[in-house]
C-alpha cells in the first residue's frame, strides 16, 4: 500500500480494540483463544500493554486469553464471557514503510484435564496496520474517531500434513477498531473573583440529641469508599492508563513479600551448580518426582526496605515447605556485586512425593544476603508441567512501584520416575547426546558459552533460513508467563514445531576450552517421530553467555557458530549396532559459521557422545568413567584427512553386466547431463546399466546412486558421452 494513502501514525501510540461476537468449532469440545499481537519488524513486545474484559486497568502484555466455552453441538453457535481485548501499541509501533506490518495472531487451544497436555487446533490472523483490503484505513480521522471499525469473521485453520494442506476447524466472528491514544489534559480549575469578607453568623447552639446524630452521619459519610477514580496523569504513552470515572484499579501487591527465608546461599568454595554433576539423573528415584530448574537471572528487582540495592540469591522449593518456612531449599550463590538485575546460569533440583506431586506448587523465589529478605516469590503447579519436556520461561510479576513486573528468567525440566513410549519409536525410548567439551584451546575466547541442541526435521532449510543468515536469529525465545495466577495453557507444548524442541546447557567453562559434559536427552514424541529420516540432523548452537543478560531482561541474541551431526538412517544402523549399546564417541565434529579459531589457526572442532536410550529408567553419561574407552564413529572418512563440509558430493561413473560387480572408474573432468538421458536415484545395482555413485558423501546428503538408463536408445558411446553433468554434485 502506497504510504501516501496511509495516515501519519509513526508518532502515535495506537489501540487496536477486537471484541468477539462468537465462535463455531467443527468438532464437540473444550476450546479456548489466545490472541496475540505480532509484528515482522521486532520480537521485543515489552511496551504493548492489554486490557481485557473486566479488568480497569493496563498490563504489560502483548498476549490475553479467554474463558473456556464447550461446543456440543457442531453447528451450534458459542459466546465467551472474556472476549474483548484492547491492545496499546506505543509510538514507532506501526509505521509506514513495509518493515512494520502488524497482525493479530489467533489460536485456538483445547481445555486440557488437569495434568494433561492441551492441543493448537487452529490459528487465523487479522491484519492490524497497514491494512490490505477491505476495510480501507481513514486518512482523515477526527481526533477520537476510528481509522477502522470493522466486523468480518475469521477462519480459523489448521496443518494436517507435510505438505502444508490446510483445513478448517472453526470460525470467529469478531469487530475490530484501530484508533489513536489521545492525551487526557486535567482541565483547569476556573478563576473566580476574590471574595469580599463576610460576616460569618453564630451558630445556635443544638440539642445533644442532634449532635449526636451529626456526627454519626459525618462518620458513615468518611467510611464510605470512593465511587469514581479520578483521572490520573498521562504516561508515556500519551493516554491515560485507566478510562475515565471506572471502578479503582485492585492495589499491587507490595514490592518486598514481607518475610525472610531459612535459606543461606552456596558459599563460594561449592561451585556443583555451575556443572552437571556425576550423580545426574534422566528421571526420577524411585517414588520421586524431580524439577530441574535452571536460574539464568532476573531484572527489576526490588530495592531492600532501608533502599539499598540488594544482593540477591536464588531459592527453589516446595510450596508446602515454604508454607512452614522450613529450610529445604536449593539455592544458587549471591550475584558478584549489589544489583537489580543478577545472572545466575547455575542448575538447582528437588523432589517431590510421586504420589502427592501432581497436587504441589513449585516456589521459585529471589532473596537479598545477608537480610535473607524475600524479593520476589513466583509459584507453579506441578500439574501444569509436562513431563521430559524443557520450558524458557520468563516469570512476570506486578508489584507496587514497578508496574512492569519483576521478571525472572528460568528454564524449567520435570522428570517421572519413567521415559515416555511412544508408538512412533517402538525400538527406543530417547536419544542421549552429550556434549563433552571443545578439542582444542582457542585462541580468542570471549567468555563461556551457553549451547543450545534441538532434533531439526529438516537439517538443509533451517541452515539456509536461520543459521547462514546476517545476523543469525536467536534459537531461543522466552515465554512470557504472568502471575500470581498464571493460566494453565501458558504452559502447553506446541504439538508441532519445525524448530525442533531447543534445550539448554549450562555455561561452559572455562572460557579458553569450554567443557559442558551436558547430557541433552530427546525423548518428545514430535522429536521422535523425525528421528533418522533423509534430512534429520542433531543442530547445536552456540551463545556467548555475557550478551544474554543485561539489566532490563534475559534473551539468546545471536549464536557465534553451530555444529551438526545427521541422524539419517545410517546413523540409526550405528547406533543399533551392537558395539554402541554404551555409546558411540564422536570427535571431530566441526564448529561452522564461527570466527573462533584454535590456537593452532583451524577450525574449532567438539567432541560427543550419542546413545540410544531403550530401557524407561537410563542411567546418564556422565556418570561413565571410561569414555575414552567407547566406540568411536567416524563422520569424516576421507583418507586424504580433514573433510569439509563445504565441500561437493563426488560422484564416480561404471558400467556393468554384473549388478554384484561395482568397480568404478574416476572420472575427474567436469560433465553435464543431457536432458534426454534419464537417470533414476537406487540405493544399489539393481540391473546391467551406467551408475553414478557417490565416492566421498557428505554427512547430510542421502546415500544414493544414479542408474543411467534408457539404453535401448542409446549405443555405449553416445550414452556416456550424454552425460555431459558435473560428477561433482551437490545435493
């Protein structure tokens, strides 16, 4: 859309307003709505703030959800109670270039049972400015008037396959409204002209009787609460963050909880929450639950009350431990110096009863040393959690004087005493990748790196579209959960991600050889399912763990490079062989994209172990003394040496009567492939004809060679020479 048909809003806070009239799902059930608003210019929703229905006031949200509504009949219409949602997007949100469009996302969840996993059965989007068709944006608008008002409804639509088809689970009939934010001025009182002294007459003296009753009713009169609110100073935002003559907003909560923990910090000697230890577990002991919590920092802390910064430690608990202020915690150490804003990065665990687990609270707290005063307490069910799988969390909580919430930034893992099995890997239940350390020292090193793994369906696409990219997109993304009432489908799972399920290590140290020996274990159905397929690969990404933390908020900026390991089908032979039951070391295994280099100037390498879990209760690697011991697997046989993975597939060509011979003749000249020569890709010789066949295959690319045939309409000669393609082939 030409910017001069748009209007000038790139100096306006906006509100985007979406009320919604109701809804028709396709199948009887329990369905709720996440609307949420996204842009392609930024990831930072920090400044978009949302008032939903029956709340009087402004949070720092950019995500709200409705009530739960039951669709019984499929062609029965549904109403929600919670259905009007008025975002604020501050100033520079919306602009007029083609960098800023901004769009209402919309998905649609199933009620899960408590304890159970909810499901996306759908999603639509709304365009919020600029807009593409009907309804056309008002250039001129009165000040108050609507740039849009607009009722339609949405379709809400769901992926059922690979090769993208789409179809419909429901519908939404919605009425949107964009408008500006205007600046509220208190109006002035108005001047009078100076009163002329009066005379003030003397009261007559009444009755006890009657001064009694006077001043029963003064009383009620200051009992009684206020009714309206008065208008309160315009913010940043240029508006108000309340309307006009609406109940009081509830009072936030105090800054300080009010109380001290029994818990004193790690001393500095103890340094196990910065490794993983020997005694690590995949699950849980026997009659356990387990909840690893990784604590990467925290931002907005409040100051102790004598207004001095705070030291600040971290706390993990029961809550029924914290209830009776017993000291049970695990804790990490206390920031380096006093702060509002410390990074942790240490890895704390607890139990729980298993029989009583589902029905407790985990209590993540921060605390000021030596006052042991508690700063901030946020506390999650249990049940919400689902098991095995790795939450990023950002934990926001409102308090009295900071209205953004105190932020805590935590990574989440609850474990079972058992590994889930799933019908997609009848033979396994998980894949174990550990790992161990970079090979060689390096020769600039800028602090410990953090390394983040995921299982990738799809190696070729997520190289080209996130890895090779300038700047590299971030891996890892922080889900942003409010309290203290946190709502159940904050932490549901995707049931699909293209991505793949990102975990996270722990710094590894020390800066100049940075060992991790992190046992990453893979055991999500979806990471299952694409397991050991043609383009599957292990993709580990690394961060600079300095650049994470600063004093507003925890977030993964940009990886300094990344490995890969396949898990086609030949890696799945390997580690079915019976020499890898243990394991299988690999070494050697490249850093690309980085410009890291070893003291000796080559490319950083690392080394890992990978281990096909087929039993529910693993023991982890780390605790195997003698990994040198284990078998190794080579990526790279290349007998010339070192194998880049830059370089081409290359291909040799033979023809024979024998399928069972297969000498091939190298041919080192660069060919082409006439377009009237078929050649068809086999796994072996299956017939007498010419074939292509790979001679040193890169790690990613399928194992196949090329037959060669039509032969009856060509002689010998004109067959081979036909192939005038290069045999070195990238695929």
């Amino acid at each position: 859309m030409d910017a001069s048909t748009l209007p000038r809003v790139n100096d306006k806070a906006l509100e985007f307003e979406v009320n919604i009239k109701d809804a028709q799902f396709n199948l009887e059930g329990k369905y709720f709505l996440r609307l949420s608003v996204q842009s392609l210019h930024t990831k930072d929703y920090s400044k978009i703030k949302i008032k939903e229905s029956g709340v009087p006031y402004f949070e720092n949200r950019y995500e709200g959800e409705t009530d739960t509504v039951a669709q019984k009949e499929s062609t029965a219409m549904v109403k929600f109670r919670e259905k009007q949602f008025i975002f604020r997007l501050p100033k520079g949100f919306c602009m007029n270039d083609k960098n800023h469009d901004v769009h209402l996302l919309v998905e649609a969840f199933t009620r899960p049972k408590i304890g159970a996993k909810g499901r996306k059965v759908g999603e639509g989007k709304f365009a919020i400015y600029p807009r593409p068709n009907a309804p056309r944006i008002k250039v001129n608008v009165e000040p108050g008037d609507d740039f849009y008002n607009y009722t339609d409804v949405m379709s809400l639509l769901r992926t059922v396959s690979t090769d993208s088809v789409q179809m419909h689970c429901g519908r939404i009939r919605c009425t949107y409204a964009l408008r500006e934010v205007l600046t509220v001025k208190p109006k002035s009182p108005p001047k009078s002209p100076p009163k002329s002294p009066v005379k003030k007459p003397v009261p007559k003296q009444k009755s006890p009787e009657l001064r009694e009753k006077d001043d029963k009713n003064r009383s009620n009169r200051l009992e009684a609460p206020p009714t309206h609110r008065t208008i309160t100073p315009t913010d940043s935002w240029g508006g108000d963050n309340v309307s006009i003559n609406v109940p009081a907003t509830p009072p936030l909560p105090p800054q300080l909880e009010g109380r001290k923990i029994p818990e004193d910090p790690l001393q500095d000697k103890d340094r196990h929450s910065f490794e993983i230890s020997k005694n690590y577990r995949h699950v849980a002991l026997k009659g356990k639950e387990q909840i690893d919590v990784i604590l990467h920092g925290a931002s907005n802390l409040p100051t102790t009350p004598d207004g001095q910064l705070p030291v600040p430690f971290g706390v993990v608990k029961s809550k029924t431990d914290d209830d009776k202020n017993v000291k049970t915690g695990a804790t990490t150490h206390t920031s380096l110096r006093p702060t509002t804003a410390p990074s942790w990065e240490e890895l704390v665990t607890v139990n729980f009863e298993e029989k009583t687990a589902t029905d407790e609270v985990l209590t993540i707290i921060a605390a000021d040393y030596p006052s042991k005063e508690m700063l901030v307490k946020y506390e999650i069910p249990i049940s919400y959690l689902q098991p095995f799988h790795q939450y990023h969390l950002e934990l926001v909580k409102p308090v009295k004087g900071i209205p953004n919430g105190v932020r805590t930034y935590v990574t989440i893992t609850r474990k079972t005493m058992h590994l889930p099995k799933d019908p997609s890997s009848p033979d396994y239940l998980a894949l174990e990748a550990t790992l161990r350390s970079v090979q060689k020292p390096l020769q600039t090193a800028k602090g410990p790196l953090i390394a983040v793994a995921r299982v990738i369906p799809d190696y070729y696409n997520y190289k080209n579209n996130q890895l090779l990219t300038n700047p590299r997109s971030a891996g890892v993304t922080m889900n942003s959960v409010t309290f203290p009432n946190p709502h159940p489908s904050s932490f549901s799972v995707p049931p699909r991600s293209m991505h793949g399920y990102p975990q996270i290590s722990l710094p590894g140290r020390p800066d100049v050889q940075p060992e991790w020996n992190h046992p990453y274990l893979f055991c999500e159905e979806r990471d299952k399912a694409t397991m050991f397929t043609p383009s599957a690969a292990l993709v580990l990404e690394y961060y600079e763990a300095s650049a994470a933390m600063s004093d507003h908020f925890w977030k993964m900026v940009s990886p300094v490079g990344f490995s890969a390991v396949p898990l086609d089908k030949d890696m799945y032979k390997e580690l079915t062989n019976n020499r890898a039951k243990q394991g299988l070391r690999i070494d050697g295994v490249p850093i690309q994209g980085t410009e890291y280099v070893t003291i000796e100037g080559k490319q950083p390498t690392v080394g890992m172990i990978l281990r096909l879990i087929t039993t529910n209760n693993p023991d982890s690697m780390v605790s195997t003394s003698n990994v040198d011991n284990l078998p190794e697997l080579n990526l790279f046989p290349e007998p010339q040496g070192y194998y880049r993975t830059t370089s081409p597939d290359i291909m040799l060509i033979t023809h024979t009567d024998d399928p069972t011979n297969t000498t091939m003749q190298d041919y080192s000249q660069d060919i082409t492939v006439d377009s009237q020569v078929l050649m068809e890709p086999v796994r072996e010789p299956v017939g007498p004809a010419y074939y292509l066949q790979k001679k040193v295959k890169r790690p990613m690319s399928p194992p196949l060679m090329y037959r060669v045939y039509d032969l009856a309409r060509y002689d010998e000669n004109q067959v081979f020479y036909g192939i005038s393609a290069s045999l070195h082939a990238n695929h």
